[in-house]
C-alpha cells in the first residue's frame, strides 16, 4: 500500500489535542536560546541578540480570525481532516494564539537570528544596530514542531507579529503577500520543485499601512500608501534553517565574540543534519566527515533545485543566504515570479537588478554555495585532508551546476535518453538555435514547451506562444521560416533518440544511463508533458484573485489553488480558455504585476 493510500485509509487527526500527541521540539529541546530572553516570550522590542539559537517569542494574535484557505493535499498527507482548518483550537493557534494549546504543546514559539549575504558580500548595514545582531525571523515565528508520519515537521506563523528582531516594523504581514505565498508554495510541490508547503491561511480585521502601486502604475517602486487587511500563513518544512543562519554563527566564531561560539557553530550545523539530512548523513561519523557529506549534498540539493526553478521559469528574485534554506528547497515567496516571455534577464523584482534575474540564478546559487562554505569551515580548521575535499567539492559547485542545467534541458526537449556522444553537435547546433528563436520571436516560456511537448507536424501549435506584438523589427517570414527548419532538426533527432533507444545502439553513455526510455514519440511526448507544465502561476492571475479577496470573495482564489496544483493535466475546455494564455500586452510593465518592488 502506498503512503498516501495507508494516510488515507488510516484515521484522521480532526483535533487539536490529538495533533499535539504528536509534538516533538527538538529545536528548543537541543538548541541554546538567548541567555538575554525571557522564558515567557513577551519580547518585542527591537534588541541584539548576542548569541544562542533561537529566541522564545509569543506570537501575537490577530483580531477576529477567519478561514481563508487551506492545503487539502497538505492536510491529506499529514492525515488531517479537512474539517480542523475551520475548527476553533486550530484557528486559534494558527492566527497565532499559543494561550489554550493542549499538552504537550508549548504556549511559547520561536524566532531565529541570522545574517545576510547579497551576493556573497557580507552586510550588517541592515540591522539597525550595524553589528548583525538584529537581524534575523523580523515576523516568522515557529509555533510547533512534530513528527507525523515518521517525518519531523515544523509550523511556522508568516506575519505573527513582532520579534526582537523586527527592527521597529510591524510583523506583520498582508493578505496580497500571503496568497501570494500560500498559492505559490503549493503550486512548486505541485511542479516537483522542492519547497516549504503551505498549511493554513487565516485573515484579520485588523489593517496596516502599506506601500503600494496606483491602479496602471508604470513606476517602478510604489507610489502610494494604501490600507491592507493582516493575515497569517503558516509554512510547514521540516526545518527552517538558512545559509545564513550558519553564517551568523561563523561570523562570531571568526570575530571571536564569545566563548561558545564554536560550540554553538557546531550544534546548529548537526542540528542541520539531523533535521534535513539524517537519511543520506549517519550522525555517528566524526564530524569533519560529516561536514563534507553535507556540503556535497547541499551542493547536489542546491543545483538540482535551481535546474527546476529554470525548468518551470521560476525567478527567486531575492536569492540571498538568508532566503536560502540549508536544507535546499525554495523558502521566501517575496519578489518571486513565473515568467511569462522567455527572457533571460526577467527580473520580478525592481531591487535585484540582474544578480537574481531567471538566467543568472546558478551564479547566484554559487554565492550562497560560497557563503555556505565559508561557514562550516572553522568547523574544520585542524583536518587538513577533510580540507581539501571541502575546497574540490566548492570549486566542483560550477560543473555540477552545468551538467544539471544540460540534463535540465535535454529533459525539457524529450532527450533524456538520447546517446549524446554520438549527437553532440547536432544537438548543440538545435539548442543554440532554439535559444535564439526563442529570444527573438519572444515566445511564452509555458505555452510554447507545452505545445512542443506534443511533438507538433508543423510550427503552427507553437506560434499560440509568440508575442508578435513584442518581437519589435524581426522579420516575420524570416522567422517563420528558421522555425521550420529548428523544428525538422528537432525531430531528427528525437527519431534517432528512438531508434537508439530500440535498436542495438549503446545506451551506455546516455544522460542518465537508463536502458528503458520511451519507444515512440508518443511515449516522448507523454514524458514531456510531465517536464513541461501546462498551468504556471503566473502574476496576472495572482492578481485579481487577491482583489476580489480583500473584498471577502475567495473564489477565484480557490479555483487557482485547484488549478496549479495540478500543473501538468489537461484541465476543462473554460480553466484552459482562462489559465492557458499570453499575457495581456496591455499587462506589460504594470506596477504590482509585473514587477514589485519588495515582499511587504
Ligand atoms: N512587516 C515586517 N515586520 C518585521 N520584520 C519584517 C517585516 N517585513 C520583513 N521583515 C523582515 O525583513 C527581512 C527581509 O525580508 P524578506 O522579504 O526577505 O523576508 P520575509 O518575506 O519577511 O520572510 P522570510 O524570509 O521569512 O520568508 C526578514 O528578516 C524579515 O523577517
Ligand atoms: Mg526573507
């Protein structure tokens, strides 16, 4: 019987009270808290935090609670019964009221301290007391951690109020933003990009000023100050541990700030270990042994998971350490986006400039790769030999990252099993090409993978994804015409990727050496249709649903969360009229769907 079947079949947790049976704290049970805090968690004043791991903070509730929205897949793969998103204990924790949590459960959360790398240049400018010691979860505050399903999970609040390290702004956070990461979040699962989930989201009458765009603004920052509903997500992952979290504690072990920080640099990186790596690290090899299993599982972790986000055209426009979580999967929807032209500079955020635009995301990557190695190395300053296989296995980050972008795209195009030795120019000389065609025509990334994806006779299926309206001076007809041949030379060698898969031709040197591939172009493009997505949760779409939500209509917010979680089906006839489109041209450039300009 297959786990999610046994979940199903096996009864469901429809209480609080048997939901904290299964409580498990391994974060405040083996790590140091500030010895500055208090063990009632009523501190939310802006203050440094000189060393431990975690701070206990209360969270603070929000007014007047009400359902939003929940993950049923979420809640059907930890065995919870849809009827607890709506039931009030759950509601009541879950907007951030910890004061009638049952037993075992704790009444007090935790935020974590962390520092920041852009780009792999160390700052301390953004903590308000230029030392790095304010600076860290400003408005996430974990409320549980438990193991459900033999798997250890932590419940974090998004927007449940202040922290020490809020650095005089609210906690909070809005409806706009939640929805945007509610849907997000359960949309990457949905893709198979690694990422944190989405359990519950909960709104309040309470409201706060905000930054925002005028309607059709072109600006690129806000322009507006507007009034916005707060609303609480909570994130589920089995950890919530950031690059630069690690680097916080290195940080303080270089400048030698207090006597335990070694100690404490240690413990938070087997704590790491144990929390997303325990099934690949075995906790009983000495420790230097252990830190190059992890910095080579990060690094595989890592690279595949930006060959995804480049599979599905996602673009984490503010890929610092601390939006890096160290367990690799994607965390912190802010200023992220799903592109719609193919463009290897698109940007979704005003401030990231080209450092995090869609294309230079395994660069960005190698930097918080880097950050990431420079903070586990005081941990083995003494092993010369461990030294050394650290040092190959950072300076091998840039091939690993190639070969998982070549097998990205061999994928994406139906070749996962063609014998490249015997093609390579031939494919070489298609993909180039193609990267061509694809930024002059300006084609729709989703639309036009997903109609190549049932291996067309001719262009016509994939001129539905050309934005003629943006391809400026290029010469339709001339167009036209490279795409027909770029189509040809494309089927050629799908035929020999065939041929070579069913006749005697060696497989041996194929991408991923797998004997067993498809036998037909109908199997190919069957495959494809799994690589490539039909639905993307593009902005456009985002945007109205969480309009009509500030109004109290989720509609259309419940229909996206139907739709991109089933990403790659064939849907019906209207969601494929309505969610299966270009873009607007009169969309292009407007502020607030387009671009933006921060997370708020
Ligand atoms: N309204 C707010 N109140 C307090 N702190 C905030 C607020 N908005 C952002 N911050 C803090 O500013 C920092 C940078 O924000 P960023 O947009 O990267 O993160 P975020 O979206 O709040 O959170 P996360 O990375 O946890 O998903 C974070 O440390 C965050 O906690
Ligand atoms: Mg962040």
């Amino acid at each position: 019987m297959s786990n999610r079947q046994s979940q199903q079949n096996s009864v469901k947790i429809t209480t609080l009270t048997q939901l904290a049976s299964s409580a498990s704290y391994s974060l405040l049970d083996s790590l140091h808290r500030d010895p500055d805090a208090t063990s009632s968690g009523i501190d939310y004043q802006p203050r440094q935090v000189f060393s431990g791991h975690y701070v206990p903070v209360r969270p603070t509730p929000i007014t007047n609670p009400k359902y939003v929205a929940h993950s049923k897949n979420l809640f059907l793969e930890l065995g919870f019964d849809d009827s607890l998103a709506t039931s009030p204990d759950f509601v009541r924790l879950f907007s951030g009221d910890l004061s009638q949590v049952p037993e075992p459960m704790r009444q007090v959360g935790w935020s974590t301290g962390y520092a920041l790398s852009i780009y792999g240049t160390e700052y301390i400018q953004q903590c308000p007391f230029q030392t790095g010691n304010g600076y860290g979860d400003g408005r996430a505050i974990s409320v549980f951690e438990a193991v459900i399903n033999d798997q250890r999970w932590e419940m974090q609040l998004k927007g449940g109020g202040r922290t020490p390290y809020c650095r005089g702004a609210d906690g909070r956070a809005v409806l706009r933003s939640s929805i945007r990461e509610f849907l997000a979040q359960e949309h990457m699962h949905a893709l198979g990009v690694p990422t944190s989930r989405s359990l519950s989201l909960y709104v309040s009458t309470d409201k706060v000023q905000r930054p925002w765009y005028s309607e059709d603004s072109r600006s690129e920052n806000p322009d507006i100050l507007i009034s916005e509903s707060v609303a609480i997500t909570t994130r589920v992952a089995p950890s919530f541990i950031r690059v630069g979290q690690l680097e916080l504690f290195a940080r303080r072990v270089r400048h030698q700030e207090h006597a335990n920080a070694l100690q404490e640099l240690e413990k938070i990186v087997l704590h790491l270990i144990q929390r997303e790596y325990a099934d690949v690290i075995d906790k009983e090899l000495p420790l230097a042994a252990q830190i190059i299993l992890l910095a080579k599982e990060f690094r595989s972790r890592l690279t595949s998971l930006i060959g995804q986000w480049i599979r599905v055209g996602f673009c984490q426009g503010n890929f610092n350490s601390d939006n890096c979580a160290a367990g690799g999967y994607t965390l912190d929807y802010g200023p992220f986006g799903f592109c719609d032209v193919f463009d290897p500079q698109y940007s979704p955020w005003t401030g990231g400039g080209l450092h995090f635009a869609l294309m230079n995301q395994p660069n960005a990557a190698q930097k918080n790769f880097d950050s990431f190695c420079s903070a586990l190395r005081p941990l083995l300053s003494a092993e010369h030999d461990f030294l050394r296989q650290f040092d190959e296995i950072q300076e091998g980050f840039s091939n690993v990252m190639h070969t998982q972008m070549n097998t990205m795209w061999a994928k994406k195009l139906g070749f996962e099993h063609l014998n490249m030795n015997n093609h390579q120019q031939l494919y070489n000389s298609m993909l180039s090409e193609l990267d061509k065609l694809m930024k002059q025509t300006k084609v729709d990334y989703t639309i036009f993978f997903r109609e190549l994806s049932s291996i067309p006779d001719d262009i016509t299926p994939l001129q539905k994804s050309f934005y003629s309206d943006l391809a400026g001076g290029a010469d339709e007809q001339t167009l036209n015409h490279r795409w027909k041949v770029w189509l040809d030379d494309w089927k050629v060698l799908i035929n020999i990727s065939i041929s070579d898969i069913s006749g005697d031709n060696s497989i041996a040197n194929s991408t991923n050496n797998n004997v067993s591939g498809p036998q037909s172009t109908k199997e190919i493009s069957a495959h494809m249709k799994l690589v490539n997505p039909k639905y993307i949760l593009r902005e456009w779409f985002v945007v109205p649903a969480y309009q009509q939500a500030v109004e109290g209509n989720y509609e259309l917010l419940h229909e996206l969360q139907d739709v991109m979680t089933q990403p790659y089906a064939e849907l019906s006839k209207d969601i494929e009229a309505k969610y299966y489109r270009l873009k607007p041209t009169q969309l292009f450039e407007v502020g607030g769907l387009s671009h933006l300009s921060c997370s708020s």
